[in-house]
C-alpha cells in the first residue's frame, strides 16, 4: 500500500510534489515535453544539490521584458494586448530553466480599488518610471499589537484592508464580525448602507478587469510552457520580521517596537509564521511548482546587527522555512543587499538541500564555502553590473561565477534581482555564459 | 547632568533622556545648551554606527530620540542664537521615480548633527528641480538617494543636467541607497559613493576640508 502524506518525510512529500512539476500542466508536443523536463530535471538536481548536465540558469526579469521589445512598464499596466507579444519575445530571446509569466502587476484593478501600498508609472510615480514602488506606512500602529495577535482577520477586515485599499474604507467602520450569531443580519444591513453599495460597485468592476488581467497572464504562461518552460513559483512568503517590517509597521515603526515593546513584536511574529505555513502550503497545494518566493529585506547586513539578526529575524523564519519544507515546499530565498559570514553561519545550519539562497551582493565565494554543504545557491549577477558593464565584462563575471559555485553541482545561474532597463546584449551574456561554461564534465 | 544626558542618548536610553530633557529645562538651563548636548550624543551614534556597534535600528532609534528632545527644547529658545553657526550648505534628494526616504532622512539628521545646514528635498525629485535648487542655494555638495535601479538613470540624468546648466564644475555629488555602489557612481558620473549615512558624514566633512 502506498505511504499516506501523514507517514512521510518531508523529503518523500517533496518528491511527491517533484512529480507533479515534472508533469506539464497541459499538454505539450512531446518535443517540448522532454525539454520541459530535461530543463527541470536540471533544477530539481540543483536543489538537491546533485549534478545536472549544465548549471540551471533562471532570469527574474521584470518590467525588462517590457523594454526588450521597445515598451515601457507604463504601456504595459495600461494596454494589456502589449504584453503577450512582449513576454513571447522575451521566452524566445533568452534560454534558461523555467518560466512563468511576466512580472507585472494588475495597475487598473489597483486603480479601481485605490490601493494605497504600491506607486507605479502614471500613479504616484512619473510615467517613465520604470519599476513600481512601495509605500511603506505604519499600516498598524505601535498600539494594536495585542489587537492583532488576539484576531488577525478582525485586524485584517477591519483596520489593514480599509487602510491598504481606499475602496474599502467602509470596513473601518463595522462592528467585529467575529462573532458566532447574527452574521447574515450584519451582512444584510452592510448591503443597505451607501457606502457599501459603493464599495461592491467598485469591487465588481475591480474582478472584471481582474479577469481581462489574468486571462493574459493565463495566456503568457500557456506561451512559456508551449515552449518547454516549467514554471518556478508556486508560492510566496515573507519573514515574520519582514512582514512586519515591510507591511505592518514599516521600517521606522518596527525600529521602534524593538526597542520599545520587543516582547509584543516577538510575540506576534511566532503567529505570523504558523498563519504563514498554514497559507503557504495552502498556496503550493493549487500550484504545479512546489517553490515558494521569499524576498527577503530586512535582516541583510545594512539592517540589522547579527545579535539582533539572531533575536528578531532568524528564529521565526527557520520555524517558517521548515514548516513549509515539512509539506514538501521549497522555499527559494532571494536575499537583498547582502549576507556576511556570521549571517551565511546561521542560515546554514538547516537540514541538507531543503531551501534554494538567491543572493543579491553576497559575495558568492563566501557563499559557496559556508553554504556549499548546507543548501543550492544562486545569483548573484547584480542590477548595477547589467546596467553598467559591457557584455564581455558581464560574461567573464558569470564563468567567474559557475567557476566558483557549481563545482560539486547546488547553483543555479541567477540575477541577483529583478531588473528593469539594460542592454539587452548583457543578459544575453549571462546565457551565453552559462551555455558555453555551465556544463559539466 | 550634561555628561549624563550625552551617554543617555548614545545609549538610546529613551525614558531616561526624556525624563533628564525635562529636569534640564525645569532647571532653567541654556536650552540651545542641551541642543548642543544632544548632537554631541548623535555624533556617539555616528561613531558607533561607523564602528559596527550600531546598526540601522539603533540609527533610526535615535533620530526619533533626537526629535523629541528637539521638540521638548523648542517652545523654551527665545529666538536669539538660535541659528548656531554652520560649516556649510548640503542639498540632499532622493530622485525622480524613487520614493524611498528612509535613508535619506538619516544623511539628513547625521548632516545636521555633524554642523551642516541640509536642504532636504524628499522623493521623487525631478532633474528640473534638483538643478533649480543647486542654482539657488549654492551649496557645494549634493548627495542623491536612490534604493531601486531606476533611480540609476535618473542620478545620470540629474548630473547630466547640471553640467549642461555649468553646475557641475566645483559642485561634489554623493550617492548612496539600495542598489548604488561605485559602478554605480561611475555609470552617473557622480564623484563619490557612500555606503550609508556615516559616509556621508565623512564625504562632506572631506569635501568641506574639516574634521
């Protein structure tokens, strides 16, 4: 009989879900049904830090899928029939392992809803902009702690959403719905109030323009698998500490509740990463890939001492990291900024091969040698050197980089971040790089 | 009590310079006094932050210290001396397309606090404005913040103007945030990167030829 999910280790649920990525999620040509394979095979070896045929390569790319083909991010946001063109262009102008669909984000469902937590090109930003910004606020303040730890969806219904989205200011002013009796009266009486009737306008607009979005993500990602790309994210998740840092209390506000009320903010990022596993798996459960994206800001060097590192940071993401790994996830890490020894010392220290550490500036010989026995690497061709350097520059950096990294196999050839504008020549570099070094003997 | 206040604050002991802060002024002391006190105790930051004692936390910590001492003295200067002599002019800007001010607002308070008089223009400055305020407030020394990659055609773009209006020449540029380094700085023809808030410290006082 075959082993149920509950008796296995969280290398047999991983493999589970192995199989169904190896499985097109529609059908393909057989042609590119073995490529599509071939291609994962390569990444799922990386993360197993066995040796594949070549280094797997992966490029984040962003709104530089936009300018490859002559548009900019604001053309893009504004006429959707831009973008499969675009994103085809990209997928046949660049090799590498995976694929998913354009970066981009849905700017006029933004629009209708007055979603208060981004700045793009023609909103908030000048049009030639040429990537989104976030808008960081204290969207929780320094005393709604408790009230966030005791009910995180009363918290979210009626004080992060209606602060997050203009649309849905009118939650601010409900009573808790967190109540056993009574609910289909409330929701009733919600109906009849003005204010709400705005509200379900706006949000019915907001899903049908949501839908015209998706349908052309729908149909990018049809495009990258009509040429054998799997796809990479299944999922996506934050460090507690970035969750609060990023979107709770921002930057400043969390500064202060670390010297202010640490307890509190302690207290409330162990919630935040057993509600974060339970939304997570939920996440990779519907997806054919079992990697779950994790930017990561706010523990990198420039930030944070380690001691603090090993305070705020470190023990609710590892609780995180291995909750979700327990289910058969992978979660691949994109470190911002940079990571030094002691840092890349404490990562280290999680079960073989479970995670995948995309790394921005960490020095990546420094990564090899601590995390070589630990975990995959990748990256780390940096946004500054694509905008800056000459094609040979870039190319002599990537073989630097398979040099130092693949040996014993556990790297993938990476961007060190997404990236907006550069010359085209100097991406092509880093394939060519990868083509011409990234096998193995 | 002075010598109190300075180690209170470079130890970010809130509660205590508040409470000391307060004393002080019941006590009807100098308040441009305890002014003087308090960016002593911020220089202690800077050092520490320089030294690797400190890190952004305890940076941000106490700019909100120092505003509240700032904001306790405040209603008690008279008016007169309350402009203490400065070592020069900086103009600091985070550029067109670029909305993060985190950064910038700690150039700004370590600026200050290190005796420069700092015109902060916020975020999302357009090239038109930057040279506008250059052109005005004369100050030779510029520094420009920027956290994502846009923000590196537009220092190039922001430079580029100013050498066309015949800005640049005795004009020193610094630019520091997220994704800038020294290729960086190159690429926008800036004279100098700084890696965070204490180098900027150290690359104005250079340029201003102080210690």
């Amino acid at each position: 009989m075959e082993k149920q999910w509950s008796e296995m280790t969280w290398q047999e649920r991983r493999e589970e879900r192995f199989k169904k990525w190896l499985t097109p999620a529609a059908p393909i040509s057989p042609a590119m049904e073995k490529l599509y394979k071939e291609r994962l095979t390569r990444m799922i070896k990386a993360i197993k830090m066995e040796i594949p045929d070549r280094v797997p390569m992966h490029l984040a790319a962003n709104s530089f899928v936009a300018y490859n083909n002559g548009h900019t991010l604001y053309d893009v946001l504004y006429d959707y029939s831009l973008i499969k063109p675009d994103w085809i262009k990209f997928l046949e102008d660049y090799e590498q392992d995976s694929a998913d669909a354009p970066g981009f984000f849905a700017a006029r469902v933004y629009e209708l809803l007055d979603y208060k937590v981004n700045a793009w090109p023609g909103h908030g930003l000048p049009k030639t902009s040429t990537m989104h910004n976030f808008v960081e606020k204290e969207y929780m303040q320094a005393d709604e702690y408790d009230l966030f730890m005791k009910d995180p969806f009363d918290f979210g219904l009626r004080k992060f959403t209606p602060r997050t989205w203009g649309a849905f200011a009118p939650l601010a002013n409900i009573p808790s719905l967190s109540s056993y009796s009574g609910l289909p009266e409330r929701l009733m009486m919600m109906c009849q109030d003005p204010n709400f009737k705005k509200l379900f306008k706006a949000i019915m607009e907001a899903s049908d323009e949501n839908v015209k979005y998706q349908k052309v993500m729908m149909e990018c990602a049809q495009e990258s698998l009509k040429r054998g790309f799997p796809p990479l994210m299944g999922g996506v998740m934050l460090a507690p500490f970035d969750t609060v840092a990023d979107m709770l209390r921002g930057t400043s506000g969390v500064v202060k509740d670390m010297f202010r009320q640490p307890e509190k903010l302690l207290e409330s990022l162990e919630i935040i990463a057993d509600n974060s596993i339970k939304s997570t798996v939920g996440m990779v459960n519907m997806a054919r890939s079992p990697i779950v994206f994790v930017p990561m800001h706010k523990g990198a060097d420039s930030f944070m001492s380690v001691p603090q590192f090993e305070k705020f940071y470190w023990p609710t993401f590892r609780k995180l990291i291995l909750g979700v790994v327990n289910e058969g996830c992978v979660p691949m890490m994109i470190i911002d900024g940079s990571y030094n020894e002691a840092r890349l010392k404490i990562i280290s220290e999680l079960p073989k091969s479970c995670v995948i550490w995309t790394m921005e500036k960490t020095d990546m010989a420094l990564s090899k040698k601590i995390l070589g026995n630990s975990a995959c690497i990748a990256g780390n061709v940096t946004a500054a050197m694509l905008y800056t350097q000459t094609p040979e520059k870039i190319k002599e950096y990537a073989k630097w980089l398979i040099e130092t990294c693949a040996p014993g196999g556990g790297y993938i050839l990476a961007l060190g971040s997404g990236i907006d504008k550069c010359d085209p020549k100097n991406l092509h570099a880093v394939v060519e790089a990868g083509l011409e070094y990234g096998y193995y003997k | 009590m002075s010598g109190d206040f300075i180690n209170l604050l470079a130890d970010l002991k809130e509660e205590e310079v508040l409470k000391l802060t307060k004393e002080r002024l019941d006590a009807k002391e100098d308040p441009l006094k305890i002014l003087d006190d308090a960016r002593e105790g911020m220089s202690i930051v800077g050092k520490r932050f320089a030294g690797g004692e400190y890190f952004l936390p305890e940076l941000v910590f106490s700019g909100e210290l120092l505003a509240q001492v700032t904001n306790l003295v405040k209603p008690h200067l008279t008016g007169e001396g309350v402009q203490q002599k400065k070592i020069g002019k900086v103009i600091i800007a985070t550029v067109a397309g670029d909305i993060h001010d985190i950064g910038l607002n700690i150039v700004d308070f370590m600026l200050d606090v290190n005796g420069f008089e700092v015109t902060n223009m916020g975020v999302d400055v357009p090239v038109e404005k930057i040279v506008k305020a250059v052109k005005e407030i004369k100050a030779p020394v510029l520094g420009l913040s920027g956290f994502l990659t846009p923000a590196f055609d537009a220092m190039k773009e922001t430079v580029e103007a100013l050498e066309k209006e015949g800005l640049r020449k005795g004009l020193k540029i610094m630019i520091g945030g997220g994704q800038m380094d020294d290729e960086v700085c190159k690429y926008a023809k800036a004279d100098a990167y700084g890696k965070d808030a204490m180098a900027a410290v150290a690359l104005t006082k250079k340029w201003y030829g102080v210690e």
